[in-house]
C-alpha cells in the first residue's frame, strides 16, 4: 500500500514536470472581461448621432490588439472576453458567472449596479474599471477600492468649464438645469466649480418639459430667458440631451451656451487632434467604422493601463498589477499631451478635459495659469485635501 | 594694407565656413522654409507637399526627402532648384525616417500600419515592411550599418532590427512614448527620450541595456510639461543637445559624465533638433511659436530666432 502510494507520489512529480515544461514556453496569459449592459434607446432630439449600444467594447478591443503587438515581443497574450448583459437581465448574476474567468474587469453599467457590484463578495479580489460612470458619488462617500473611474467625474468637467469662463472673465452664469437626476446632480457639480473659482451664478431656472401645442422651441427659449437680465454666459445641465440644443441663437440676449451643449467638457472628442491623437482618432475610424465616442476611450486607456502594468511588472498578478497602477511609476499615453496616472485617494484616472464646440477644440483644461503644488491636473475635481473617500489612507 | 587682405580673406573665409542653409519643414503650411543661418534670415518658403514632417539631406548633399504625410510619400527635392525630382513609395502617413550611413536605404516608420518600411532609393522601391509595435515613431541606424532601431511609442520598446535579414532581433523596453532616438558617433550607445516619462535612456548598445536614465527636471516648470522629443550627439560626443517639447527648452547634456548641464530657453514646443554641417549650431524646430532658435554652440547660447511659417516640424542644414 505504502510501496503504491509512493509510486503514484513520484508518477505526479514526473507529470508535473512535464506540465511545467510544457507551460515554460507558453505566454504568461493575462485575461481581461469586458462586460457590459444593454440600454435602452434614449429619445434624442435629433437623428444627427446615431445611438450606440456597449459603447467602450470597440474601445477595450482595440487596446487589447496594442496590448498583444506588444505582448509578442514580451511574451505575454491579452485576451478579452464579452459579457453582454440583455436589457432587464442582472448584471450581478452575470459578473458573478464570470467571476472566475478573470481578475481584470472593464465595465459600462449604470452607476447603481457599479456599486453593488463592487461590493459582491466575488468582487472583492477582482479590479474594476468603471468606463463610463460621471458620479461624483462613487468618488468620494460611496468610493471603493477595487474600483478605479477612467472617464472624468462631473466635478472634472465643471471645473474645467469654470476655468475657462473665469479665463474669459464670463463671471456670470445663469444656470438651466433639466428635470433628470442627473442633470442636477451636474447642477451641482457646477455650483461647487462656481465657488471654488469665484463665479457668480445670478440665475437658476429649471427647464420643465411641459406640452402645449402652441409652443416651441423658437417662442419658448426667448421667454424662457427673457427676465434675466444681467448674464455674460448661458450654462446648461442637460446631459441627455433633450433640450439644451435649444439656446444656442435663440436667447433673448445674445449669449454663447456652455456646459452640456455649446461648449462641452469630455475626455475625448472628434476635433482633438494633438498629440497624436489624429492617429488614434484614424486607428479607431478604421477599426469600428465610426468616431471614437468618450466611453470608447475610457475603455482603451482601462485595457492599455493593464498593458503597460503586465509589460513592466511581467506579471499577471492582480496584486502586482494594482500595485503598479496605483504607484507613480504609471505614465499612461493617453494622446492629451500629458502623463495620466491614477488618483491613489480616489481611483480617478487623472488627465486633462478637453473643451469641445462642435468643430473646434477650443481648450484643454487645465489652463495655463491655474496651479497646483503637486500637478496641475488635481486643479480639476476633487483634489486630496477635499476628498470624502481616503483609499490611500 | 596686406595684413588688413589677409584679414578680410580670413574674415570671409571664417564667414563662408560656418555658411550654411537650413531647410524647415511646415506642417501647417504644406511648405518647406528655406534659412540662411548665417544671417539668420528666411530666404524663400515653397509648396512642397501635404503636411509635411520629417526631412533628410541625401549623402551626397544634392538631395532633401520630404515625408508628405498626407500624400502618403517621400518627395525627393532638388536642394538647388528646389523642384521636386521624384518620390519614393514610403507606405501611408510616413513621419520621421532615418537613412543608412552607405546613403543607399531609407527606413521609414508607417504609424498607422505598425510596420517599418525599407526603400532602396536609387530604385525608388520598397525591399521589405517589418512589422514592429505600436505607432512607430523614431528610427534611427548605426553609423556601422549593423544596426536599425525603431521606436514605437505605444508598445513603449526598442526593437532592434537586422538590416540584412530584415528581422528585429531583439527589443528593449524604455519608459512610455519614447520620440528620439540618436546612436551616439562611435555606435556603442544609444540615446532614447520619453515623452510621457520625461526621461532620457542611454541604451548600451552591445548588451542593449539602458546603462544610464536621466530624468529631466526643471524647478519652474512642472514635470508633466517635460516632454522630450528631439536628440542629438556631436561627433566628438562631447555634448548633446535633448528639444524639451511644451518645455520651450532645449537640455544641454555633458555627453561624457551623462549629466545635464543647462537648459536653454528657445521658442514654444521645441521637437526637432539639428546641428550646422560644421557642428558650431544647433537648429531646434518651435512648433508653436513659428519659429527657428539659432543656438551657438561655443558659449551655448541661443542667438536668433526666424519666423518661418506655422508649424515648423522637422529641419535640416546643407553646406
């Protein structure tokens, strides 16, 4: 018995070997799921741009091909794996199925289901990359660890927005917040931004859509903006995108639109052509057929980012990689002219927001001028000393 | 009265000595500027082309090659007449490319298509495509032939090619979007700037480990506008000269003890870096400004800048 027992011992130590041997020559494998939700078709008000679902897969799947040009020269292979969730179906039932196919998760769900997710027990190991979320919510009080944010939050795009008003000297602002949560969750954004660069909101009016035969958009804006008299610049919180088209050229004053329509703050957008981006912008055309829209972005530089972890730390190891990409050792490419690097108090990938008319690139905040002791891309959003979630700590 | 002759003749032959001309790339006007430098001054601007960016003087001093981006060609230009002469079939969007030292290939980094493409020149044809990382940007060969290094700035690597077998043989992982890259005169070392990382690497050739990394960091300006793009080594490696990008400076490094030793202020977005036939200047392409900085490098001072039209890219001086 004790003679078999030993035989069986050694045969193991002989198959290990050559399973070794055998995986010796193989790539390190790194697998990343890209998981995401369908939504459903929001109303629009014009049929312009066309309504993309899982936006950031095109994104994510681009990366995955950079990570791997590099990976053979490296010897590491990236792979990414769909999970497309339906309409109606949960998404925690679902990363919970895919709990055990990777470490690595990319993620465009609504920002409710982020945090219940984060919060799985399946999750706790895991890394999330939230390629979609604006919430300043899930950066600060609701802030969790194995979550990190690559699209700027709210509070990023108001202050950016702000800086160049207050470049401008456009000091004072009538604000029109629309009816969704969301936009007076931006609403908010922009009161703090005001504050902190010493603006003055004169006005604030939310913008009701009522219904009446007799009313449109050409009657209803000049009335609308009729009794506020002392304004240098219309600021509208309208993130959907149902009404805030509708100020341009129609104020009762002659004022420009900033905000979610005019001018807009994002991470990524058509004009931006510096800094190589007109080659990503023309990498992307080819590949998906269309722009690059801001979640495909956030998607590319979440998969890249764990590239350039698995490159310099030759591993696959979450633990290794987190560690890397939270350290200041990370200078991402992200075609804005800087080094992006992640927040280790919060998890938002710090990087500068472009400023954006329709067919022009008018800025990239920060502007010149607006400091900051450590870089001057904490001067947008919530910097360390006012943060309310201490990840770092 | 003939020691003052003798003067004269000495002053003119000096003056003629360090006469050279510079020619400028202009992104934005589709142009190439052409400079005296000696009098610092724009002599005349052509069409040259779409967007055009890197530049190279042929060996035999006759000839530029103009990287037409958007034309998706190399223009081969007279330098006399400045007439275009012909084109060489350089693969889609070509940038910066590098020639070997026998003047007979030209390597040419293809962005968008993650390869380099060698072209014999005096066929006007291409030999072979190597495939390397992402978004390759600098090239560069060995003064020995033996070596062709391209860098790809979103793979972040080195990949050392073959120029014989057309194969890379191996690759050397730098800091992220790596821009310039110079061999130094002897061939043993080569010299890589990070954009992203704002460093410097000073690469081994015979190991191709990085021996030396040179942050480089200004107290007034903050670390993420150092943005090096730009290298260059003088033949007796005595000094070389790194273009700072949004920086607006150019680092002056002691080639001998690795370390920098002063920065020059020039114009705005500094890339592109060329020395005088007779290595007594430094020209440095502004890209924001419009402009040429003059660098004398006796004193290492910047004596001039010309205006020479909207986005100066790459330049190259002629005898």
């Amino acid at each position: 018995m004790n003679q078999l027992f030993k035989y069986f011992f050694i045969v193991g130590l002989l198959l290990l070997e050559i399973q070794h041997s055998v995986f010796a020559d193989e790539k390190q494998k790194i697998s990343i799921v890209f998981l995401s939700q369908e939504k459903q078709v929001p109303a629009a008000l014009s049929n312009l741009d066309a309504f993309v679902q899982h936006k950031g897969l095109k994104g994510a799947e681009m990366a995955v091909a950079d990570n791997n040009t590099t990976g053979q020269f490296t010897g590491q292979n990236f792979e990414l794996k769909h999970v497309i969730i339906p309409l109606g179906e949960s998404v925690l039932a679902a990363f919970k199925r895919h709990a055990s196919d990777s470490d690595l998760f990319v993620v465009n769900v609504s920002d409710n289901q982020l945090l219940k997710l984060a919060d799985l027990d399946e999750a706790k190991t895991k890394l999330i990359f939230d390629g979609v979320s604006r919430a300043d919510e899930l950066r600060n009080e609701f802030c969790r660890h194995n979550v990190l944010h690559m699209l700027p939050s709210r509070a990023m795009r108001a202050d950016a927005l702000a800086q160049y008003m207050l470049k401008k000297r456009w000091q004072k602002w009538f604000l029109v917040v629309g009816p969704t949560k969301d936009d007076k969750r931006f609403a908010q954004a922009l009161h703090r931004a005001a504050e902190r660069f010493g603006m003055d909101i004169v006005a604030e009016k939310q913008w009701l859509h009522t219904y009446d035969a007799r009313r449109t958009a050409q009657s209803d804006v000049p009335v609308f903006t009729q009794d506020v008299s002392e304004y240098d610049v219309l600021v509208v919180a309208d993130e959907q995108g149902l009404f805030g088209e509708y100020f341009s050229y129609r104020t009762w004053l002659p004022r420009l639109v900033i905000g979610t329509q005019g001018l807009v703050a994002t991470a990524w957008h058509r004009t931006h052509e510096q800094w190589g981006a007109v080659q990503m912008q023309n990498r992307f055309k080819d590949y998906a057929g269309r722009w690059m829209e801001e979640e495909d972005y956030g998607a590319y530089l979440a998969v890249r980012a764990i590239g350039e972890a698995a490159t310099r730390t030759q591993s696959n190891k979450i633990s290794d990689l987190k560690a890397y990409l939270l350290s200041d050792q990370l200078a991402l490419q992200g075609y804005k002219g800087r080094p992006l690097s992640f927040r280790r108090w919060n998890g938002q990938l710090r990087q500068p927001v472009l400023l954006a008319a329709a067919r022009s690139l008018v800025a990239v905040a920060p502007l010149d001028g607006f400091l900051h002791p450590k870089t001057e891309l904490d001067s947008l959003g919530y910097d360390q000393p006012e943060t309310r979630c201490h990840l770092g700590e | 009265m003939l020691k003052q002759v003798a003067g004269i003749l000495g002053l003119l032959l000096a003056v003629n000595a360090g006469a050279d001309t510079v020619y400028v790339t202009l992104e934005k006007d589709n142009a190439l500027a052409v400079v005296d430098a000696e009098a610092g001054a724009l002599i005349k601007t052509v069409t040259v082309g779409q967007r055009p960016r890197g530049i190279l003087l042929s060996k035999d001093g006759t000839q530029l090659y103009v990287a037409t981006s958007d034309d998706d060609t190399i223009k081969i230009i007279d330098a006399e007449t400045l007439a275009e002469i012909g084109q060489l079939p350089s693969g889609e969007d070509p940038e910066t490319f590098a020639q070997s030292p026998d003047g007979a290939f030209l390597y040419v980094s293809n962005e968008d298509d993650n390869q380099v493409t060698v072209i014999d020149i005096k066929q006007r044809k291409v030999v072979a495509r190597i495939p390397v990382g992402v978004e390759p940007e600098a090239v560069a060969v060995s003064p020995n032939n033996k070596w062709v290094v391209s860098a790809s700035e979103t793979t972040n690597m080195v990949h050392w090619i073959d120029p014989v077998s057309h194969q890379v043989v191996a690759n050397t992982l730098v800091d992220p979007r790596p821009r310039g890259a110079s061999f130094s005169a002897d061939g043993k070392q080569l010299w890589v700037t990070s954009e992203m990382a704002g460093s410097l690497m000073i690469i081994d050739v015979a190991s191709k480990k990085i021996i030396k990394k040179l942050a480089l960091s200004i107290p007034t300006v903050t670390d993420d506008k150092i943005q090096p793009v730009g290298v260059v080594i003088d033949a007796a490696q005595r000094w070389a000269y790194v273009a700072m990008g949004p920086a607006n400076r150019v680092a002056v490094i002691n080639a001998q003890t690795l370390e920098v030793e002063k920065f020059l202020l020039v114009g705005q977005r500094v890339w592109n870096l060329a020395f005088s036939p007779d290595q007594k200047r430094l020209y440095t392409t502004n890209g924001v400004s419009n402009d040429i900085s003059i660098i004398d490098l006796d004193t290492h001072k910047v004596i001039k800048s010309v205006a020479v039209g909207r986005y100066p890219w790459g330049i190259v001086s002629r005898p």
